[in-house]
C-alpha cells in the first residue's frame, strides 16, 4: 500500500504541525492537504491516501460527513478523525461511521498512533 | 499579528474550548455543539460590546487564574437565565428557582473547575495550575450587599462578594 496521507483541516497550523510530525516518524511519506470536507473529497480521488486524517469543525462539510463520503470512496483507507471535540458523542459518532477518534492537540504521540493504526489495517 | 499566529491561538482556544465542552457534555448529560472558532483581538470595551450589545444582559461568570509558561484567566459565562438552566441539567431536578440559586454557587464553581483543562503540552515546564477561582456578576449598579466594588467602565463594574453563605452571594447576583 502507497504511504500517501491526505490531512483535512483548516486550520494550517494543525496541517503543519501534522504533517511535520509524520514525515519525522517515517520520511518516505507524501502528504497532501486540504482545508474542508469537499476539497478533501477532490483531492482523495485524485491521489487515492491510504491515510487520512480529518478534523470535525471546519467550514464547507465537517468532518463527520466527510468521513462518511470518505469510507464509501476509499472502503481500505485508514481513516481518523482528529478533533478537539473530544465529547464522547462525537466519540460515539466516529465509531458508528467505522473511522478512529484521536484528540487534539496533535503532538508527536498523536502522529506515532496515527501511523500504528495506518500499519495495524496496511500490513 | 500573523495569519499564522492567529491561527495558533485560535488551535489553543478550541482544544481549552473543546475540553470544557466535553466536561460540561459529561456534567449535563447535553450535546455541547461546537462550532468553528473564531479569535477576536479586542479592547475590553469592544468585548463588552460583543456580548451585549444592549448592555442590559446580566451575565454570571466563573474565573479561574491560571499560571505557568504562560498565564492568564479564564472567564466561562453565562446569562443569569442559562447558568440556572446548566444546574437544572448538573441536578437532573425539578426545583424551585429559590433552592436552585441557593446550589448555583457550588454547581458553577465545579463545573468550572473541570472544564477548564489547562492545555498542557508534552513539556513538564508547559504545564499550568489553576489557582484562585471566584464568581462574579456583571451589572449596572453595584447590589447593596457587594463587599467589593471595581468599576470597569462607567456601565460595568465587577462585584466581589466575599459574604459568608453562598446564599448571600446568589442574591447579590440575582434579587429574588
């Protein structure tokens, strides 16, 4: 499986700090970015990620029902949500749509899980 | 300030944001909806104005000090009339307005207390203690039975009780 992640956020800080953090675990990463759901449904099937994080509040389609159009176009993709909104609702929510739930802030911990998970679903 | 540094801020408010939020969900039982954070840079007056524009909202406040790498104060606020509703849930009661005021202290200080998660980062050195925590309400006249009395704008002030039972303190806030 091609180490592609696709990270959704809008917040360029998080996608930086995100990304950084992943290249730093494992180099041999390509990383694209976008800022909401729709874009991240355009860029998903143009480079196919094998990874993609999403945040859950962001403008344009939140991160829940890009999560759900997500699943359905990429079934095999690692996909997790990686929010700030750590209520167990929103917990709830992203086990129901089959995707993992890791809180923020994002930080060198968040990323190591972030890749173990990619590599317990990619062996 | 930068874009970017805005946007740093505004990644720290929403994860404090996010925690208390998730506190008060646990503490009420509620989905606490969040939307997209937004930073505003602002005089205090210009603050004032954001939360009331009529001036005539009568908000209670839980603040809470915090200190360490960096520090500062949180506010956690209210309308009168919403942080009753918040103990209603905190209790899951059906009281009388009267028994209710009488528990508002206790109720907002603690929930204050657990959904003010400092935003600790992986450095010891980052992280922060929350200190002094007090109740105060926002009005346009002192109470007659407000031990404290600071003046922040000619229509704002800040009233400190520091009375010995907590109801003393809900009926400076609230008259009955």
């Amino acid at each position: 499986m091609s180490k592609v992640a696709l990270i959704v956020d809008d917040s360029r800080v998080s996608r930086m700090m995100l990304s950084s953090l992943i290249l730093t675990e494992d180099p041999s990463w390509q990383i694209f970015e976008a800022t909401d759901g729709a874009e991240a449904e355009r860029m998903a099937e143009q480079h196919q990620p094998s990874l993609i994080s999403l945040d859950i509040n962001m403008p344009v389609m939140d991160g829940f029902e890009a999560a759900a159009l997500l699943r359905q176009l990429l079934p095999t993709a690692t996909v997790l949500l990686i929010s700030a909104n750590v209520q167990t609702s929103s917990r709830n929510r992203a086990e129901a749509l089959n995707v993992h739930f890791l809180a923020k802030p994002i930080s060198a911990v968040v990323a190591r899980q972030a890749l173990a998970l990619w590599g317990s679903e990619h062996v | 300030m930068s874009v970017l540094e805005l946007d740093a801020l505004d990644g720290i408010f929403n994860i404090s944001v996010g925690r208390a939020a998730a506190s008060l969900s646990e503490l009420t039982r509620e989905v606490v909806s969040m939307r997209v954070p937004l930073v505003h840079i602002l005089s205090l007056q210009k603050a004032i104005d954001l939360l009331d524009t009529e001036h005539k909202l009568r908000i209670t406040s839980v603040s809470q000090k915090f200190t360490g790498s960096f520090s500062g104060k949180a506010l956690l606020m209210f309308t009168g009339s919403s942080s009753l509703e918040v103990v209603r849930l905190m209790l899951g009661l059906q009281m009388p307005l009267e028994q209710l005021t009488e528990m508002e202290q206790d109720a907002m200080s603690g929930s204050a207390i657990s959904s003010s998660t400092p935003v600790s980062r992986p450095s010891p050195a980052c992280s922060m203690k929350a200190s002094t925590m007090s109740c105060r309400s926002f009005k346009s006249a002192p109470p007659s039975n407000c031990s404290t009395w600071t003046t922040i704008t000619p229509r704002y002030s800040l009233c400190k009780s520091n009375l010995p039972s907590n109801n003393a303190i809900l009926r400076a806030m609230w008259p009955l």
